[in-house]
C-alpha cells in the first residue's frame, strides 16, 4: 500500500511530469494536479503569455500559492506536477516534505531535446530557441543550463527515477515499487 500523501513530481521541462502523472493518478486512483494546467485556468492566459506579460517573479509568486493552496486544502492524497522551476524555492521543497513525496524524474539532455524541440509552451527554453533554428544546438545548451542551475535542489527529492526511454507504464511500475520499498517496508 502506498502511503496516504501527496506525491509531487519535481524535474526539468519534458522530464515527464504530467504524463507520468496522468498514469500514475489512475492506477493509484487518486486525482492528478498539474501546477502550470492550474496556473493556466486562474491566471486566464497561457505560462508564455504570462511569463511575457508579467514576468517570471509574478508566475513564481503564482505558482508558489497554488502549491500551498493544494498542501493546505486537501486531505485526499494528490499526484502533483510540478512546474520545473518550483523546486527552486527552499519554502516550496519545504510544504513538500510536510505534505508529500517528492519524486525526480530524471532524462538525459537528448531525450529532452527530441521531446520539446516541436513545442512553443515552455517561456525559459524556447524565448532563446525563436532567434534560432531549433536544430541549431541551442535548445540542448539552455537545457543544460537549467539542469546545471536546478539539479542541486532535484537532488533533493525522496526518490529519483530516470524516464529516459522508457513508456510512462514502466516509470509508473518502477515508481511505486520504490515509493513501497521506501516508506512501507520501514
């Protein structure tokens, strides 16, 4: 049995966190909550829209309430995806450690290119891709230059498991297989 916590999973942009999420939400039978969706449906705008219109303190700040409002509200356990950038802030990891588990879902610098070089939703990947071809190389150099800045804080997690090549049912598998050997066989 898996405990009765939230389970938040933290990672860089096309790591897998909602479609990961998705699946394990169904097969753990609990809701499923993506940070960014939400912060879409309050905000009325799209993450681009708002990063360009408000800025990335203003989404932070936005994100970082939502986070609290889902750590507070609830008492039915919740699969959270978080944004990539959330994990950055030491209050966050901290309403996370209170509340839930925090999962790294970890992918190499390749597979997250071939996953998003087609994608136009991600402000801090793709502002810097428009003045390029995105075959150029620099979608790869600003995906590094994020995880080199964020990895120290995913470490952080409770669990990491790698999504590279692999189907969402297998990450889904291995997930709870550790997330038991960690916290039920204690």
């Amino acid at each position: 049995m898996i405990p009765p916590r939230h389970i938040f999973l933290v990672g860089i942009s096309g790591s897998g966190k909602t479609t990961v999420g998705k699946v394990l939400a169904k097969k753990l039978g609990r809701p499923f909550v993506d940070i960014d969706r939400l912060i879409v449906r309050k905000a009325r705008k799209s993450i681009t829209k708002f990063f360009r219109d408000e800025g990335e303190a203003a989404f932070r700040k936005l994100e970082s309430s939502a986070i609290k409002e889902i750590t507070l509200q609830s008492r039915r356990p919740k699969i959270v995806a978080l944004g990539a950038g959330a994990f950055e802030k030491g209050r966050t990891r901290k309403l996370v450690a209170n509340s839930g588990i925090s999962v790294w879902l970890r992918c190499s610098i390749g597979e997250l290119h071939n996953r998003l070089v087609d994608k136009t939703d991600r402000p801090l990947l793709h502002n810097y891709e428009r003045q390029n071809d995105p075959k150029s190389g620099q979608l790869k150099k600003r995906l590094l230059y994020l995880l080199s800045r964020r990895q120290k804080n995913y470490r952080k997690a409770d669990l990491q498991v790698s999504t590279a090549h692999k189907t969402p049912s297998l990450v889904t598998s291995e997930l709870i297989r550790k997330i038991k050997n960690k916290y039920v066989s204690n």
